[in-house]
C-alpha cells in the first residue's frame, strides 16, 4: 500500500534554505546496491517553451527537460558542502574583495556532438549567454567585466564591481547552464537551432520532440560520470488535461508526474493506490510564490492606493485552505518566511478587508457606478499549474464584491509569457516567480525598472521607484553578508509600502510516482536536476 511520504506538517516545515537542508530521513537518502540499467521512463509533460535553452531562459518549465542535457556548473545537494555537488566544475573560490571567482573544471567531458568541452565554452556562455540574453543572468552577472581562461580547464571570472561570492555560489545551479561555443558563437543566439534541439554535456541527448505529443531524450552513452546514467530513454508524455496525470500513473501509462501534476484534491486518494508513491520533497530550492502581477502603465493601477484596495481583497487563509489545501502558506513579501538570513518580517501587511478596499477605492475617486461596478480589468492567470488558474477564478469573485469587473483571459504558456511580459497586454496577471535561497538571483528582478521587454518572470509592469532601484544596485555589490541582508531587508519594507506587486502565498510541489522508480526526490531541485541516479526496478 502506498503512503505519502511526507505528511501537510511536514512539508510546512521542509521549506528551508537549502543550506539549512543537509539531513533527510534515511529513506531519501538512500542509494540501492542492487540499481540496474535500462528501461524507458515515461514522465507527466509539463509544458511546452518556445526557448528549451536554460542558460538563455532559466526557468523550471525549461529546466524540467532541459537539465538532463544541459549541464550546470554545480547542482543543489542535500548532504554538499554549502549544499552543493560539482557537475561541469569540480571546485569554486572567490577573492576576499569580490571581484574574482575561479572554477576549476571537470575533464574528459565531451559534447553530444563529440567535440570536447573546455574553459572556452564557460566564458563565451558566461559573457555573451548568461549576462546578455539570460533572464536571471542579467542581475547575477550584471558586472561581470571579463571571463579568463589560463588553461583549457580553468576559469577566472572578473568583475568591474565587488560581487558577493555568496551570491555566485548560491546562483551556480540556476544560471550557469553552458552551452557549447563552436554551435552558437557568430550566430544569433537567441534564434539559433540548438535552443530547441538542444546539444549539451548530460547524461542524456536530446531525442526528438513531437509538437502537443512528447519530447523523448536518449542515454548517453559517453556520458562523463561512469556508469550513468541508468535508464535509456525519457519521454515526456503532454496530457491533453492535467488532472488526467492521476489516471494516466494508475493505468501505468505514465511512471511520473512532478510539479503537482495530480491535482492536490486528489491525493489523499491516489496515496492509497497500491504500486503508487507521493512525495513532497525534493523541491525545497524551488519555493514558488503565488503573486499578482500588476500593469502600472493602467492609470487606475498606478495609484497606490487601488493597488492597496487589490490586496485588501484577498483572503489569503482561503487560498491556502482551499485552492491549496494547506500545501501552502500565507506571504507577506517577496522572501520567504523561511529564509531566516533575508526575511523581514516587520513590513506593511494587509489583512483581508472588504470595507477598506472599498473606502480606498472611494477615496481614489473611483466610485460604484449604475451597475455596480468601478472599472473592469484584463485578468490574465498564468497557465502553469491548476491552482494559478483556480486562483485566477477565485481574484475574479473576490474582486467583483468590490466592484472591480475583472474579465479573465485565458492563454497557453508561450501565449501568457508574450502577453504579459513582451507586449504588457494585461491590467493583472497571476504568476509564480521562484525564490531560489537569494533575492538577487530571482527576487531583485521582479522589482528593478529598465528591464528590456522580452525577459520573462520579470519587472515588466512598468514599476520604478529610485529608492528600490539604489537598493538592489547596492546589494549587488555589497559583500558584507550582514550589511547585504539589510539591504534586502529595507527593500521588503518599500516594496510591502509601494505594492508594485502582491504576494498572496508561497508553495511547493508533489511528485507522484510508480514504486518500480528509485531515487526519487533526493536532491532539493530534483524535479529540475539531471536525472542520471534515477532507476527503474523489475
């Protein structure tokens, strides 16, 4: 009989930094003795990005698949020293002033196309990938000024500013994903070929991929960590409708199904299934954040105080009791309440209040008309999971009971990224950003202004405030670990007063999968790690 393996309290409790998160129970620990090769491992799809490439678009949607061909120079790690393991580099340091870091780079690894991987490749995706085209890239490596490489597995990062080298570590298995040189350089990166048939070092090759059908990577077979990896081949099945995930696994048409593919209503169910698992570790580097994205450049948007009347509308206990039921938590701001190094909690919260959203509506002059209604919103949920969209259905009633006629648009994801993030065809939009242990790997980004159009999960709403601005720039640069957390610190306290955004609730994730699928889980970014100690049993 199958159990889930990590009870609602339980998962509360798990979503720590990832450096605090160096023991687990011996069951998700463990390596078995008796793994075997072979076999094909069908996995939930989770969707479908117009870019595949992770070091020009860092995200979880691209991650899902794309990690298992394009390598990171280290991974996050459970038991690691500074929870980390090396992939394409085997040792990192940083100078005591910030503004030098060295890798030392693994050999003998090869590309899929056979052509060696050396320092080149490092540097020419360091400068002309990370820092230029990567959505996250462009805030860690903002002041990256050069990239040396004494010998062919060697290389010295310069930086025009003191960068805190915490930082860069912390940010080593997000976005330094390295692409190959010889495919890319002279070419127009963010076009090129390879960003959907993906050419990397990992343990498996890109195989094919079948639009609304499947991607399908193979072993590979020169693959630089002996032995590895275990199964041959993974194909990621696209199901016409997320909640057939559940169906799908107990038919064993599918083994796999990560990212809350199984909807949560149906867990306590699908727990019981006999030959069936649920975990809900694996995901403590990937604390997601259920916000509210808001178009600024909308004239009723920009006043503080509509955006104020926005957030005193949400319940935030009826969000995580019943569109997450308890798998969540209320937020109060763009750091997690668990990371115990950047949170603050002393900021500006709203409480769910009905009447006062309705004065500060009043009072900014925007006041019921005839039908009862103040002005309507372009409501756009982002398309990822089932609770963004229940979430959206949800903001639409909260909102019509103050008057705001919230009409919501429906797209896929490449359709909702381009609306929202290039063309800024929208008034509100749901989205999930990701915290990643460090607000200047994927925090800073929601709030600095000047952000080029095009880069997704960013400030694209049009917010700029100068005060926010100096703050993140002198974060950036500060390596004093105290005096960086307080800088992080007073921007959490603007940002809760400005309301460029509204944080509603932080989550996590479930995998549900098939017992004959070992080494589920054991790592915290395992759903968007390689893959390559994964095994099927007979």
């Amino acid at each position: 009989m199958s159990r889930i393996l990590l009870n609602r309290r339980s998962f509360l409790a798990s979503t720590a930094s990832a450096g605090a998160m160096t023991v687990l129970p011996e069951w998700a620990r463990a390596q078995s003795a008796t793994s075997v090769k072979g076999g094909r491992l069908v996995v939930a799809g989770d969707s479908e990005p117009a870019n595949l490439n992770p070091a020009i678009v860092a995200s979880n949607g691209v991650f899902f698949v794309a990690s298992k061909v394009i390598e990171p120079l280290a991974e996050q790690s459970y038991d690691g020293k500074d929870g980390l393991d090396p992939r394409l580099a085997t040792s990192w340091e940083g100078s005591t002033d910030g503004l030098t870091a060295t890798f030392k780079l693994r050999e003998g690894v090869t590309w899929h196309d056979g052509k060696p991987f050396t320092s080149a490749d490092v540097a020419f995706s360091a400068v002309e990938v990370w820092k230029k085209l990567q959505n996250l890239g462009r805030v860690v490596f903002k002041n990256l000024e050069s990239v040396e490489t004494p010998d062919d597995h060697t290389v010295v990062f310069k930086f025009s500013r003191p960068t805190p080298f915490q930082l860069i570590r912390n940010a080593l298995p997000v976005v330094t994903s390295v692409v190959p040189k010889h495919l890319y350089e002279g070419t127009d990166i963010a076009k090129n070929p390879a960003n959907q048939k993906l050419v990397g070092t990992g343990p498996f090759k890109f195989g094919e991929y079948k639009p609304g059908e499947y991607y399908l990577l193979k072993r590979n077979d020169a693959y630089w960590e002996k032995d590895e990896p275990l199964v041959d081949e993974i194909v990621y099945q696209f199901l016409p409708d997320r909640a057939a995930a559940g169906n799908a696994l107990e038919a064993e048409e599918i083994q796999l199904a990560a990212f809350s593919a199984v909807p949560l209503a149906d867990l306590e169910r699908i727990s019981k299934v006999p030959g069936l698992k649920v975990y809900s570790n694996g995901y403590e580097g990937l604390t997601y954040q259920l916000i509210v994205e808001i178009n600024h450049r909308r004239k009723e948007l920009a006043d503080v105080k509509v955006r104020q009347a926005l957030a005193h509308a949400i319940d935030h206990d009826f969000v995580v009791k019943t569109i997450f039921l308890g798998y969540a938590k209320s937020s109060t701001g763009p750091v997690p309440a668990y990371d115990k190094t950047f949170f603050e909690p002393d900021v500006t919260k709203y409480t769910f209040d009905p009447a006062k959203a309705e004065s500060l509506l009043d009072e900014a002059g925007y006041k019921r008309g005839a039908d009862g209604n103040r002005f309507k919103l372009k409501l756009l949920p982002a398309p990822f999971f089932n609770e963004t969209k229940q979430f959206g259905d949800y903001l639409r009633q909260a909102l019509a009971k103050i008057g705001i006629d919230a009409q919501i648009v429906s797209n896929d994801t490449p359709a909702h990224l381009k609306a929202v993030y290039t063309d800024h065809d929208f008034d509100i939009a749901v989205a999930t950003p990701v915290y990643r242990s460090d607000p200047a790997i994927s925090t800073t980004i929601l709030f600095e202004s000047g952000l080029p159009a095009g880069v997704p999960f960013s400030n694209q709403y049009g917010y700029t405030n100068a005060q926010v601005d100096r703050l993140i720039k002198d974060a950036a640069s500060e390596i004093d670990a105290g005096k960086r957390a307080s800088l992080y610190k007073e921007l959490q306290k603007k940002v809760a007063d400005d309301l460029p955004l509204i944080n509603v609730a932080e989550f996590s994730f479930i995998t549900v999968a098939r017992d004959s699928v070992q080494n589920v889980s054991n790592n915290p970014r395992w759903a968007v790690s390689n893959w390559s100690d994964m095994w099927l049993k007979e």
